[in-house]
C-alpha cells in the first residue's frame, strides 16, 4: 500500500530520538551567517505550509525535530549556514539535496572535481553511477552487443561485406561526452533545485561543521554520500591491475583481459569486452559466477557466457602478476599461471569511502568493513549525522540509494517519518545475455517458507530459430506453496532487465500465482511465458523425509 | 467428467435426461486447429474428453480450400510477422551501432530470399509442432474442410474429395479470420498480409493502405529493410482505438524513421502501368509502387460452413454471435477466437478456448475475463498498452484522472544519436489511486508491458507502483518513477491536455 499513508507520523512518543540528547552544541560560528531561513523544515513541515516556514521554531509535536539534538530548548534559536550539508553529490546525494531543497530547506552539497577515475581527490558530480558505473558501463554494453547482433542478423538476411571492426577511441570519446552531458545535468538539477554546489572535499569537523579546503560550513544536519570504491585486494604485482573505473576509460581495447573477480561487474565487464572481441579469461573463486543469486540462474548465466567465447576459470584465487618482458602480464593463481594478457582487471568487490572524513572523530561508528553504521531512518549514531548510499554498504543500487535519499529528505524536512523499503527490490546484472531478478532466490525461499513450487522455463526465444545461434532463454518463478504468493521470479535472457520491472510491481504488491495466471499474455513476447507457466517443475517440501526436497519434475507445459 | 460438465450448463434443460444415452462419435469436434481450436481441443482431450478436430491443408497464404495447423497466429501472423520485424530491426540498428564505434560498410546488403526462406522453414516447423501437441494430448486430426451439417454433425470434405460424418455432442467452431479487400478498380493488384509474408521478391516502393496495427507493422517491415514506404489512411491518426497521445507519437516515430504518412487519405484505384502499379488517392495523388498491401481489416471465416443452415445467429459482419461461455443460439455449438470477433488476439483465444474446455468439459463454467488485456503493436519502435486509454479513462472513470506522461531519450540513443522519444503513461483514478491505463511507445514496449499488465488486472494503485524501486538503468524504470502529474482530466467533462 501506499507508503505515504503506512507511514507513521513522529509523535511525542517516538523513541529513538530521546536517545540523543548528549551531543554537545557545536561551538563554531557559522562562517556563512548570511544564511538564515535555517528554519525551514522545522515549521509545520508539511509543504500547503511552507509559506510559514521563517526562523520561528513551532513546538508542533508531529515535526521531526532535529534541533532537540541540541540537547536543550534554549538553544533551539541556534542558527546554521544550512539545514543540509551533503557531502558526496552522487545518486543519493543529489537525490537528498535535491528534495530537502523542494521541501523548504537551505541546502549545501560539495562534491570533488570531475574525473572518470576515482580518487581521495577526484569525483565528480553524478557520482559512481553516471561516472563510473551504471551509465558508462551500460553504454559500453549497447556497444560490444552489436557484434552479438551482427551475427544474429546474419540469420535474418543481412550480409557484410567485410566483417563489422570496431573502433575503441570512438566510443570512448562518445561516452565521455555523454558523461560530461549528465554531469552538467546533474549540476543544473542541482541549481534548480537552489542547492548550492560547493566543489572540494567536505570533511566533517563537528556534528554540525563541515570543512571544504579549509572552509567551514555549519549545517543543522550533516549527510554523508560519498559512496564506495573499487578494491583490489594486495597481493605481488596488484599495482599492474586496473579496477572498473579505470577498464571503462581505457586509452585502447584489451587483446586478451584476465577479470578476477565473480560478481555482477566482473561478469558485465567479461560479456562488454568479449562482445569487443577482446579474449576474455575469467577467474573466480567459486565454482559459479555470481555468489548470492539464484543457484539455477548461476549455472545457466556461466554457460550462456561460455557458449559465447568467455573462458572461465573456476576455483582458482590469484595470488600474483608478473609483468613480462614483451610487457604482457601473467597472473598466477592457486591453479597455475595464465599468461600473455594486455590487461588485468580486478573486480573483486568496493568498499565504501567513509575514510578520512573525520567521522571517527566525531564518534560515527562503522562497520567491520568500514561502512557507516546508519539506523532504519539512516542516521548514524551521530544525531545530526547522516548517511545514504553505498558508503552505508546496505543494498548498492542506485535506485536504493535514490529510495533513501528520497526517504530521508522527507523524514527530515517534510514531517513524513519515512523508512526506506528493502523488501522486494528489483534489480539486474547486464551480462550477455542479461539477467533481472526481484524477490527471493529458490534457496532463501525454501529457508524462510519451506514448501514452495517453482516454475521454471528454459526456451529458445524466436529470434534465436532464426539467427542459428545457441542463445536460449531462463525463467523462474518461486512460489508460495501455502499463501500461492510469488516470492521470487529470476529470468536471464535477452531483454531481462526491461522485463523484470513490470513484474516486481507485482511481486511487490504481494500478488499470487493465480493472478499472473489470469493476466493474458502479450503475443509474441519473451514476457508471456511468465503469464502462461501452468504446471510446476518441482514442488519442494519440507515435511517430506527429513527436510529433504521432494522434487516431482514435469514436462513443461507447451503452446 | 463431460457430463458433469454437460449438466452444470445445460441444467433444466429439457434434452438433458434424454441425451445421456446417445452415442457419439466424438464428445467434441472442432472446426479449425488454429490457437483457439488447438488450445480448445487439448484441453479438453486431458478432461478425458474424445476430440477431433479438422483443419485444411497447410498453405501460407489462406483461402476458402487452404490454412494449416497453427492457424494465423502461427502461419500468416503474429510469428512470421515478428520474425519480418526482427529482420527489418537490423537495419536501424545497423545504422546506430557506427556511433558506437562500429565501423561499417556504406551499404549492407539484406537477402530477402533468404529470410523468407527461413521464416518458411521456422512456420513448417512449427506447423509440425502443433500436429504433434494434437497427437499428443489424443486429439484426432482429420486434414479437410469442416461443415457443420447438424447440431451434432459435422461433415469434412477430405483432400481427395470423399466425404465423411462425425457426430458430436458438442461443435466448437475455431475457423478464424481472414483479410479484407476494399472493393476498388483492380483491387486485385494489391495484395493482403497473407502474400505480404510470402513475396517472392522485397519491393523498393509499397503503398500501404490502412490504419490499423498490420499496416503500421508492415510499414515499418518494409521501410527496415529499406523500401520506400507510403502509408495511407482514413483518420488523422493511425491505430483507431488506442490512446490519442499515443497514436500522435507512433505517426510521428513512423514518420521520423522514413515512412510517408498520408493521413484522411484513401485509395480509389489501381492501375497497373509500365513503372509498377499507381495507386490514385481520393486527393488526385498518384503513388508508384512494386506492391499495394491492402491492410483493410479482417472477416470471420464463416462463409462455407453451412451455419445458417443449422441456425446458427451471426452478426452483421458475419461473425458467430456466442455468449459470455461462448455458447452459440444453438446449445451444443460453440465458437471462440476470431470467427466470434471480440478481441482478436491470439492470447484471448487461448483464455476463450481454456475456458470453453473448462466449462464444458471440466465441470467448471468459467467466462473468459476481457478486462485489462494487454496488447502490442510490433511497428519499430513497438507500442504496448494495457488498461483505459485516456479517452476511454474520461468515459468511464468515477472522479477526476490523474495523467502521468514521460518523455524522454532512451540512453542508446545518447549515443547513436537516433532523434526518437520513448514515451510512456499512465491514466490513474484521483479518488481510489487505481492505476486505470499503461501505455508505451519505444523500444521493448511488448516485453516492458506484460508485468504491468499484472499489476493492472489486481488493480494495483500508483501508490504500489511508486514503492517499487527502479531498475537501473533501463527504460522500464520509468513507469515507477513518475513523480509528478502531467495533468489532471475531470473524468466525465473535457480533458484539459495539450493535445
């Protein structure tokens, strides 16, 4: 249902903020005192109001009342340079700026100077996803899936000449500016939206003081998005490898890559430059690919990959690369050494940004891995400090931290005590073929609700009868066996991602089985077979001897 | 089981005590293996029903002696037609893949033949397909034409041209549609979808002649794969019946990828001369082309099957007047798909023939439910709509509409540099928050749609829609992330739009 009206106004009775009444009223002057209208999400904090929002603090109970952080009334008529300082103008960074600026608030967000590579120095406003992520990696998959499409299309009649040859430096040069583009988009959403965009790098001083270069700024809230960063793990000759950043601004296409790393952008990265006809060497820990998805989706994604050119090597750890005297690198592994490579590439995981930003000092607690430890609300254990993103390491998605940013501008400045919403979120990995995903996986299902039906599909899609080529289609639906509820629908394939959302719209509004069933299908489409699923491939139970599945296979059902 | 069925529906029904004891020789028989007939057949075959059906000879193009099992879905449409649009897809791709950095010869040849021939090869295949999902599920086929001669009797015209009799307890009549011709001079020099999958050579010059979703998809075919293309149509707009907004950007999307639109213009005649046939519009114009496809509408095939006969009520277009089970005047004859003309689609003949199976011979009348179909539109780039279209919404909503509209520039094209929106909506109900109507226009509509066509049929609200989170980036990500209203429509006065 709708979450704006699920959501519980703050009454005098909410907890967790009486919790924060130590923290010392910070000291500093403000350095922008021109600033006053520090108010404006005080007042009666709903928006038919904000004509009212001036300096004059209202003792409304059902405001979300950041000043009783102060510890004491007296010193609510505190002023600040900003209701809102962000540090980090990324997804969620501009997404908060943005909307505590449409709520009434004075908003700051600083962010470091563009550069595709990432750095204690180097940012950019769009952040990970526009920069160095979503965008440009997605671009660079539109681009090595035409030679997908040229071999397809030789199915369909088309013939050349010569073989299609690709030109690295073109793309890249049309990708930068197509970068440059958003990044002054994101500015202007920015200007629009009256936030004022300091360039630099914010430290946090005190629980209300931010330093920009040597400028300080004092902020009733502070909110830290400043994202996360590749890691390469440190082992001989790691300095030789790059990390994505780096893989999606090359000077010139790899010959031969080695990818380290299983997760969703090793495998992206593997499908973008094996589509580039780069020679493609994956090597993963495991035995799969993409640890953490459904374990069906696992198996078929490694093969749909391996029938397209990408060489796996399973269960190997590197342990080192060697430069060689041709300048080639070899990386060695548990396994043995795999040589002649133009590039190395780690994809080995992020972590999140949250050093030298001061937040220790100031008694922000983190993680074991070095995430800021935020409540359900995203507030650290510093009252006034708060943060959204991936440097809070919860689900890294944009569109998550879009969620929480949203969340908290509301939570803050709109008198709307709002939770972000992690149930059922949708989300994609655009490998080739790609995959889109919402809800459980089989084997979390059968964790949480032990007897379960799944469907599954496993089909050549029409395009593939033409083209000749091995590509094939993988569908399934998890579902409750007691409640008939879909808990969890995975599909790799062609156009999966595009697919997928429409159904979590489903999935999240907690429909069955038998309402996809009654939905009529749309002729001819991949999407259909998810409408049209009659019979169960296997009925798992748990009641069955011993917690062991029993598992009843059917033919799947035909036309 | 059937008679469980038989009882269910036909109670109070004098004949109903009687008839227990009549032997048939079939408890079903159907006329025509197309989707409807074939779904129809089988389903009721595993409610242990004994089931024949007929269906003529196999052909791509169709004709009163000619069809197939498979039907049009699988012969002369919904399948060759997309793989024609996968083929003439290239060519536009082709052409964004240089931005990318591909580099490409000038011109890239496309060998119809070969497409062609591969699509025949695709349908022949899955003409065996069908023959085999029949077998399979116990239904016997008979290869003939199908008259009904009784309520209970049907009669099939075998190839060598003997007759043979079944009786049935119950008929069910899946014969389908067929193309129209518009009668003008020398009508018989343009051709109908049927040839249009089937043409020995690719034109360079087509008239296309309609409005509706064949002509938009043919043109669309035909300019992908390079022709020159007039489309040529009554309304202002294209796609009669569907959202205005939405036919304003497919006409503008056709136009701005090369096809020349003749709105409020008909055909008057053809003449066949030297160059190719000149086709004279009803505005003195004269077009020159190598084909004239004749997309004018279809007919219910109910012509020879001796239906009046047995006193079977048609419409005034001849199709099969049937119930909301699909129960025809006459009690034991039925008729689903196409031949009945309510929606004609291939899915909904499926739900129609699952039902009629269900109720008859599964002891579970169930009507098919038309509310909330999806439907696509596979011109490039392809429209997709479920729900109320705006104008439908005003009509029939309770309050005051909320329109949430996106436009915007699909990030390949950031690149590509192609000059096409994707456009999406949504019709919402102000007073109850119901998403009421979700219509696409751009690339993946079709795929797009059939998970919002589920959250439509719940009647999921906007609220629902909003909670969902985004997947990033894709195109989809918009339908729920449509913040604000484009603007608000009192439901049953004059929309205040721009349009």
């Amino acid at each position: 249902m709708a979450t704006s009206f699920g959501t519980p106004k703050l009454g005098t009775t909410f907890t967790y903020q009486t919790l924060f009444l130590c923290k010392r009223f910070p000291i500093f002057p403000s350095s922008l005192s021109r600033t006053l209208e520090v108010g404006g999400f005080l007042s009666n904090g709903r928006r038919s109001h904000s004509f009212s929002c001036g300096r004059r603090f209202t003792t409304s109970t059902t405001t979300v009342r950041a000043e009783s952080t102060n510890g004491a009334g007296s010193n609510a008529a505190r002023h600040y340079d900003f209701d809102l300082f962000t540090i980090g103008a990324g997804s969620g960074g501009v997404r908060a700026s943005r909307f505590a600026a449409n709520f009434g608030s004075s908003v700051a967000v600083c962010e470091l100077p563009f550069s595709t590579i990432s750095s204690d120095t180097t940012g950019g406003v769009g952040g990970t996803c526009v920069l160095r992520g979503c965008v440009p990696k997605k671009l660079l998959v539109y681009a090595s899936k035409y030679s997908h499409e040229f071999e397809e299309s030789c199915g369909f009649g088309w013939l050349y000449e010569t073989e299609p040859k690709h030109d690295w430096s073109t793309l890249i040069a049309n990708k930068n500016a197509e970068l440059q583009r958003l990044n002054g988009i994101y500015k202007n959403i920015l200007k629009n939206a009256g936030v004022q965009l300091i360039e630099g790098r914010g430290k946090v001083v005190d629980p209300h003081t931010v330093d920009v270069d040597g400028k300080l700024y004092s902020a009733k809230n502070i909110l830290i998005s400043v994202g996360g960063r590749p890691f390469i793990p440190d082992i001989p000759g790691s300095d030789y490898a790059i990390d994505s950043d780096a893989a999606l601004d090359l000077p010139s296409k790899p010959k031969k890559i080695a990818i380290v790393g299983g997760g969703y952008i090793a495998v992206e990265f593997a499908g973008i430059f094996n589509g580039l006809s780069t020679e493609v060497h994956v090597f993963i820990r495991q035995k799969k690919v993409l640890r953490g998805f459904d374990e069906e989706i696992r198996d078929f994604v490694g093969e749909q990959m391996a029938l397209r050119g990408i060489e796996f090597h399973t269960e190997e750890s590197p342990q080192a690369i060697a430069k060689s005297s041709d300048g080639t690198f070899s990386l060695k592994t548990s396994k043995g050494t795999v040589e002649g490579f133009s590039h190395v590439m780690f994809a080995t995981g992020r972590k999140p940004n949250a050093r030298n930003l001061g937040l220790e000092e100031v008694g922000v607690k983190m993680t074991k891995n070095g995430a800021i430890e935020v409540d359900e609300y995203s507030r650290s254990s510093v009252p006034s400090i708060w943060a959204v993103g991936d440097v809070t390491d919860r689900v890294n998605l944009t569109p998550v931290a879009l969620m929480e940013g949203g969340a908290l501008a509301k939570t803050l400045f709109a008198n709307e005590l709002t939770k972000p919403d992690y149930r059922a979120i949708p989300s994609a990995v655009f490998s080739q073929p790609p995959i889109g995903l919402v809800g459980l996986t089989e084997e979390q299902a059968i964790k949480e609700y032990g007897d379960v039906d799944i469907f599954t599909a496993n089909f050549r899609p029409l395009k593939a009868t033409l083209s000749g080529l091995p590509d094939r289609i993988f569908m399934k639906l998890i579902v409750n066996a007691k409640t008939d509820k879909v808990l969890g629908l995975h599909m790799c394939g062609d156009d999966a991602p595009e697919i997928v959302q429409g159904f979590a719209v489903a999935v999240k509004a907690g429909l069955t089985k038998a309402d996809f069933d009654a939905t009529v299908g749309i002729h001819p489409t991949s999407a259909e077979e998810l409408v049209t699923m009659r019979t169960p491939t296997r009925k798992l139970r748990s009641s069955a001897s011993e917690g062991k599945a029993d598992s009843d296979i059917k033919a799947t059902a035909g036309v | 089981m059937a008679s469980l069925g038989r009882k269910m529906l036909i109670d109070g029904e004098i004949e109903n005590s009687k008839e227990e004891d009549v032997h048939y020789d079939f408890d079903l028989f159907v006329i025509g293996a197309g989707s409807g007939g074939v779904r129809a057949a089988r389903f009721s075959a595993q409610n242990e029903a004994k089931v024949g059906i007929c269906e003529l000879p196999f052909h791509p193009i169709s004709s009163e002696v000619v069809g197939g099992v498979g039907g049009t879905c699988v012969i002369r449409g919904c399948v060759p037609k997309k793989i024609l649009v996968y083929g003439a897809s290239f060519g536009p791709e082709l052409e964004d893949a240089r931005n990318y950095g591909w580099e490409l010869n000038e011109i890239i040849d496309f060998n119809w033949k070969k497409l062609l021939h591969k699509k025949t090869e695709e349908i022949v295949r899955l003409n065996g397909i069908y023959k085999r999902l029949l077998s399979n599920a116990g239904v016997k086929l008979f290869e003939g034409e199908g008259k009904v001669v009784g309520p209970n009797e049907v009669e099939v015209t075998q190839l060598d041209g003997t007759k043979i009799s079944y009786s049935a307890k119950h008929i069910l009549i899946a014969t389908g549609s067929r193309a129209q011709r518009p009668a003008i001079p020398a009508q018989e020099l343009a051709i109908t979808s049927d040839e249009a999958l089937s043409l020995e050579e690719l034109p360079k010059r087509a008239v296309v002649l309609g409005g509706g979703y064949i002509a938009v998809e043919f043109a669309s075919i035909w300019r992908g794969m390079g022709a020159s293309v007039d489309l040529c149509f009554r309304k202002e707009l294209p796609l009669r019946g569907f959202d205005n907004e939405m036919r304003a950007v497919v006409a503008r999307n056709l136009e701005g990828r090369g096809i020349h639109m003749h709105p409020q213009t008909n055909l008057t005649e053809l003449v066949k001369t030297e160059e190719g046939i000149k086709a004279r519009t009803d505005h003195g114009e004269e077009l020159i082309a190598d084909v004239v496809l004749f997309a004018t509408g279809r007919a219910p095939n109910t012509k020879r099957l001796n239906l009046e006969a047995v006193g079977v009520e048609l419409d005034k277009i001849g199709a099969i007047k049937v119930d909301e089970y699909s129960r025809t005047n006459i009690p034991s004859i039925w008729a689903v798909g196409d031949v009945t003309n309510r929606v004609n689609l291939t899915p909904v003949a499926l739900m129609e023939g699952t039902c009629f199976a269900k109720t008859v011979f599964g002891g579970q009348p169930t009507k098919p439910d038309y509310n909330h179909i999806p439907c696509a539109v596979f011109c490039i780039p392809p429209l997709s709509v479920v729900g109320f279209s705006e104008e439908q919404a005003i009509e029939q909503a309770n309050s005051e509409l909320l329109v949430f509209t996106s436009s915007f520039n699909p990030m390949k094209n950031t690149i590509s540099g192609r000059q096409e929106k994707t456009i999406m909506k949504l019709v919402v109900e102000a007073e109850t928050d119901k998403v009421l109507g979700a219509s696409m226009c751009g690339p993946d509509a079709p795929e797009i749609m059939q998970g919002i066509a589920i959250a439509l049929k719940c009647g999921a609200t906007k609220a629902q829609f909003d909670s969902t989170v985004g997947i990033h980036p894709s195109a989809a990500e918009e339908f729920v992330t449509m913040r604000s209203v484009t603007r608000l429509v009192t439901a049953s006065g004059k929309p205040r739009t721009n349009l």
